[in-house]
C-alpha cells in the first residue's frame, strides 16, 4: 500500500487531517474548499432538476406558510376582542329599541294614542305611523270600531242579588260596549274595563232591588230591567266622561242559588202541574160555557115562535120531546099492560125487534 493511502484511511477512521499549509504566494482566498466531513448530511435533492432551479426552489414560501399569514390578515368578527364584540352588541340594542318605539303600524280598525312625557299630545290613525322613541313618546294602541262584550261575572262563582220581595237571585248577563272617545278612555280612568266592570255589577244590583223574584225568575219583565240598567249605566258613564257608550245589557239567566236548587225544581213541578190543571179546567169551562150558550139560543129561538103560534109551537115541542125521548126506545108499555111497537120516525130505517 502506498503512503498515499494513509490519510484516506485515517479520515475512514474518524480522524481529523492535518490541514495543508498554505504555500507562499498564494492567497486564502484561492485556498481549496475544505471538505466535508462524513458527519455532515448532504440535503436530498431531485435527480430532473438542476442545480440552479433546485436552489430556487427551496428560497420560495410553502404553501402552509402563506395559508397561515392570510388568515392571520383576515380576521372574524366573532374573533374580534370583546371591545368589538360590545359595540356590535349596542348597535343592535338600539337599532331594535328605536325600530320598536318608533314605527308604529295600525291596522284600519286600530287608533294609537301618543303621550309625550306622560300627557297626551295627539292620537294615530290607520296605517305607518312614526313618532319619537320611548320613554321620550308612547303610544297606547285601541280597537276603536270593534264593539266588545264584558261578561258579568267573569267567573263560575254565583251572584246572589237581593230582590223587592227580599229573595237571593243569581243574575248573570252581559255588556255590549264601545271606545266613543279614545283620549277619554285612555286617561280618564286608570283601568277603563274594570270600572266598567264593577259600575255595571252596580247597575245590575240596583235594578233587581226593584222587582220580585218571580218577575225575574220568571223572565216576565227581563226586557224592562235590561232598559232600565243600560239606562242608568249610560248616565254614570256620562258623568264620569270614561269616553264609552254602553249600546245594550242582556240578561242571560236568572237562578235561584245553587243550596236550593232542589227545592226549586220541586216547586216548579208542582207549578206546572197546576199550570196544566188550570187550563185543563178553562178548557172544560169554556166547553160547558158553550153547550149552556148553544141551549139558550135555541130556547130563545123557540119562545120567538112560540109567541108567534102559541098552539102549533106547544105541539111540535111536544112531538120533538116525544120523538127524543122515543127515539132509542122500541116497546111502550100501556095501560092495558100490553107492548105496543111504535114506527121509527120519517127517515129512519126500521130498528130491530127486541123483547118485551
């Protein structure tokens, strides 16, 4: 083996060279390359491409890099910082509170009344309508052209009235009523239905006091009573200036209370069955009435012709007797003790033969 040969085995072996020196004349700069040693890693590189372009290659940005400072750029609102997150909050806090105080639709049977600051400045009509956002401007909206019914009770328990005669009556009916003045009725009473509610209740009262039970129970004078409270009710109202118009009260039942109920339909039975005895009785009265008018009017008749021919009338009365009392009859027994057949009368068929 030569000496030539020592080196390359020294450096196979892990050892480092002795660098060569550097020859007189010669500059570093044109000093070979040192070599690499066999710890260092070779990058892989592609066998189609060259050198150059490899190079190239490698210096430009992956694609995970540039993906990743894009999004970086372009952010989320929902990643915003809660600064950005509160502010978008508040726009639509407003946004919604001056859409829903300010703008105002109204159907054409609904009328808006406006109070600023609490005192009313004006009052919508039908269709878009904007005015300032609350609490600056409210607006109170009403069904002005509907008619509306109030119940009386508005629940299943009884109400018991008294009556003139001193009995409990459970009266239950119903107010047909309207908005007649908008202002009115928005301001003048804190809540309008339920004064309406208890002046009717009083209403009510006040006009059972004035008949009997049996006048009510009966339904005998119901439609004077539902006059008279509409009427009474109507003035209250006037006077109040509550901005309504009562147009009528129905009564729609009239009970005795709820512990008598039983007794009541006893009662009523034994009413109903005298009822039915009564006009039983009319009926066989008037019947009778008119038997006794048709006898007199033929008396009557016959005493006219009798005071005409007093002879001639008392014979045919004495014929028409005969032949009444004869008429069913077939043997008249005579003095003699013996049976005589009498012929039927003219226009009468023959009767059968009976026994003596």
């Amino acid at each position: 083996m030569s000496e030539s040969d020592g080196p390359k085995r020294r450096r196979k072996k892990g050892e480092d060279p002795q660098p060569d020196p550097v020859s007189q004349g010669e500059s570093p700069s044109h000093s070979a390359p040192p070599e690499k040693t066999s710890t260092e890693k070779t990058p892989a590189h592609n066998p189609w491409h060259s050198p150059a372009e490899e190079s190239a290659q490698r210096r430009s940005a992956r694609m995970d890099d540039i993906l990743r400072q894009r999004s970086a750029r372009v952010r989320s609102p929902f990643r915003m910082g809660g600064s950005g997150m509160l502010g978008l909050a508040a726009l639509g806090v407003v946004s919604a509170w001056l859409l829903s105080t300010s703008l105002h639709v109204l159907a054409p049977n609904e009328r808006g009344v406006v109070a600023t600051l609490g005192r009313y400045t004006g009052t919508l009509g039908a269709g878009l309508n904007l005015t300032l956002p609350w609490p600056i401007q409210q607006v109170t909206v009403h069904e002005t052209g509907r008619e509306q019914v109030l119940m009386l009770p508005d629940k299943e328990a009884e109400t018991l009235m008294l009556t003139r005669d001193g009995e409990l009556i459970d009266v239950r009916s119903l107010v047909r009523w309207r908005i007649s003045d908008l202002a009115a009725y928005s301001f003048a009473q804190g809540d309008a239905e339920a004064a309406l509610r208890r002046l009717a209740e009083s209403a009510i009262r006040a006009g059972v006091a004035e008949f009997t039970f049996d006048e009510l129970r009966s339904g005998k004078n119901q439609a004077e009573l539902q006059q008279r409270v509409t009427g009474r009710l109507q003035r209250v109202l006037d006077a109040w200036k509550a901005g309504m118009t009562v147009n009528a009260i129905e009564v729609t039942s009239t009970n005795p209370p709820a512990r008598l109920a039983e007794t009541f339909k006893k009662i009523d039975k034994a009413n109903e069955d005298a009822r039915k005895n009564h006009e039983a009785a009319v009926a066989y009265a008037a019947r009778i009435r008119y038997a006794a008018e048709t006898e007199a009017n033929s008396f009557d008749k016959a005493y006219q012709l009798y005071k005409i021919a007093p002879a001639v009338t008392r014979e045919r009365i004495y014929y028409e007797t005969i032949e009444r009392v004869l008429r069913n009859n077939q043997v008249v027994i005579g003095n003699a003790g013996t049976g005589v057949t009498l012929p039927p009368p003219p226009g009468e068929k023959p009767a059968p033969q009976g026994g003596q």
